[in-house]
C-alpha cells in the first residue's frame, strides 16, 4: 500500500498477510482515498483493541498514513469514531424506511411491519463487522457514555423517528400511544440481535426469528 510519502510497503518476511477487509457500507463516492483507509484503519484498531485502548497513533499505521492526516481528517479519535458509526449504523438504518415508500404504508399494517421487522433484523444480523462494532459500543459505554448516545441518536434519527411517524399517521392501526409503541416493536428486535447474536443466546436460549416477528407484529396490529 501507498504511504502519504508515495513509498510502497511490504509484509515482513514470514508476516501473515491478513485478507482485505470488506468495505465499509454506503460510502460518499466524493470521500477522498486517504479518509477511506483511515475509516478502515479505524474499524481495524477499534474491532481488535476496543476504543480505550486505541489510539490515533495507531490507526495512523493501520491506514499508512501520518498521524496529521488522520487528524486534518477527523480531529480527534471521538470524531474518528462518531464517522464509523454514521458510516456504519446510519447508511444502513437509513434504508429500513425510504421517504418513498411512506405513501404506500396505508395498504396492509401486517405486510408492512413484518417486512420492516425483518429488514431490521437482516440489517442486524448480516454483517459480523457490525456485531462486532456493538460489542465495542456495548462494552465501553460505562467509560464512554457519549459513544453509546451517538449510537442510539443515528438510531433514533434513521429508523425509530420513521417508524414513530408511520403510527402515528396509520389509519388502520389507530394506536393509542404510537411512541411507546415505536419503542416496543424497535426495542424488541433489538434486544432479539443482542441476547440471540452478541451475547450467544441461541446456544442456550433459541428464538425462533420468524415466531418473534409474528408474535410482535400481532401485538401491534391487534383490535
């Protein structure tokens, strides 16, 4: 790889070549190269050492680039790391509900929520290198409080804030408490990805996904 000084590198002799990571999701095609390997350096330190434990330094090496330029990027690890989760929360959260597809909502609540419910489970669950980014989250949020409320904010502005709209506005659901409701049906599919995927409950504590979907779904919609 090309270092910011146009110098190509080379594992060391008898050094594992790792496999190229897959990349990031949803990436601007007007971010520049070096912020790219950056992001990738970053999701690399962040993933392998937890946040505390990484440090500018170190993802400057990851990404071959100066430790200058990860800051004239990103300022700080806290930016670095509020980009990763917008990159990697928000572009997928985001297309869950697509402003285009509200007019149709009116149609079928049960074909609508069961769809949605499903897409924020494969959102979930599909991607091990997001898994692994909230077990970072999950873990540091007791000394980094603000790590975990930048998540749940891209949470809340690309997924629950949508759904809250579409109970509110439902004429067939007729919700008496439309928020609470929002939460319920988010927090449980939430807590579905992380009891069944992050702490292993499917080894000792199975769900099947498409009877939590169901059972949900006619929650919601009851007369």
């Amino acid at each position: 790889m090309e270092t910011d000084t146009g110098q190509t590198t080379q594992p060391a002799a008898g050094q594992p070549v790792e496999p190229p990571a897959q990349p990031l999701a949803n990436d601007s095609p007007s971010i520049s190269a070096k912020a790219k390997a950056i992001l990738e350096g970053g999701i690399q330190e962040f993933l392998s050492h937890g946040y505390a434990a990484t440090s500018m330094d170190k993802v400057a090496k990851a990404a071959k680039v100066s430790k200058a330029t990860v800051y004239s990027h990103f300022q700080d690890k806290e930016g670095l790391f509020n980009a990763l989760i917008q990159r990697l929360v928000a572009g997928r959260f985001r297309s869950i509900f697509q402003d285009s597809d509200l007019p149709a909502m009116q149609d079928d609540p049960r074909a609508i929520l069961t769809g949605l419910a499903n897409r924020i489970l494969d959102t979930g669950i599909e991607d091990p290198r997001f898994l692994s980014f909230m077990r970072v989250i999950i873990g540091e949020s007791g000394r980094f409080p603000q790590l975990a409320k930048a998540f749940v904010t891209h949470i809340e502005q690309t997924s629950f804030r949508q759904l809250c709209r579409y109970f509110t506005s439902s004429t067939q659901l007729k919700l008496k408490d439309p928020e609470a409701t929002a939460r319920i049906f988010v927090g449980s599919l939430v807590h579905f990805v992380i009891v069944q995927e992050i702490l292993h409950g499917r080894e000792v504590l199975p769900m099947e996904r498409d009877r939590l979907v169901n059972t949900l779904v006619n929650l919601v919609i009851q007369e």
